[in-house]
C-alpha cells in the first residue's frame, strides 16, 4: 500500500472507531485479524467487532482522531487521540481524553492483520474515577 492510501486508510478508520457502527469498523480487519488493545487480544472479525461495540456503547459521544501515521520496521503505526463520555450502561458519566496509538501489520490484500494498541490505562481509570492527577 502506497502511504497516501495507508493515510486515507488511518483516516477512514478513525472515522469509523467514531462512527459507532461496530461492523463497519471490523470490515477494516481480516477475517482472522486480531486487535489487542494493552495486551488483551480480540482474535478473529466477530471478536474485533464485540470489541468495537462494547467502546461504542460505553462511550456514545466516542470519537477517535488520527494524530499522526509512520511507517517503523515493516508496520505502520497509528497515533490517536480518543474523547468521549462514559455514559453509556453502568457508565461513570466522566470523561476522558487520552492519545494512544496501534501497530498495525497488515495483509497482502490491505487490511489489518493485527493492531497492537496501547493507551496509559492508569490514566484512563484515573478519569473514570474523575479524580485530578494531583490525587493520585
């Protein structure tokens, strides 16, 4: 994939993170692709989609934004900047606003294979809580 095409592809599923249409956002993974988000694993496009649809319904107001796309060692990586309510079922109705980023490896057909994300998760569940980060 030429990187034109990987930056509107990192565009596209941005938008689609914030669409809140969990089977859109899993058209952008293989069958068998997998994301794992801090080290859990979604294996496979109908866990990837479970995944999606949980953030979706806990998060409503979700909307992801791409910060910026590299390409490191053969993957491209995707920086992002996610906002949203927790307002969702059994929701905190707190905040958060946090950046993070995944390395995707892709297919030779142009999808993912595999997106290892990664966000601070003590500074998620800090937000949760809404606590300032004097009080941590």
């Amino acid at each position: 994939m030429v990187p034109e095409d990987r930056t509107s592809f990192a565009t596209r599923y941005a938008a689609a993170w914030s669409g809140k249409d969990p089977v859109a956002f899993g058209t952008f993974y293989e069958e068998a692709g997998s994301l794992i988000v801090n080290g859990s694993a979604s294996a496979g496009r109908a866990a990837i989609v479970e995944t999606a649809r949980s953030y979706m319904a806990a998060f409503p107001d979700m909307v992801v934004r791409m910060d910026s796309l590299r390409e490191e060692s053969g993957a491209s990586v995707f920086h992002w900047t996610w906002t949203g309510t927790n307002t969702g079922p059994g929701g905190t109705g707190k905040a958060v606003n946090l950046t993070g980023y995944e390395r995707w490896t892709f297919s030779a057909n142009g999808l993912i294979l595999k997106s290892d994300g990664h966000f601070d998760n003590d500074e998620y569940q800090r937000q949760l809580k809404g606590e300032s980060p004097a009080s941590r």
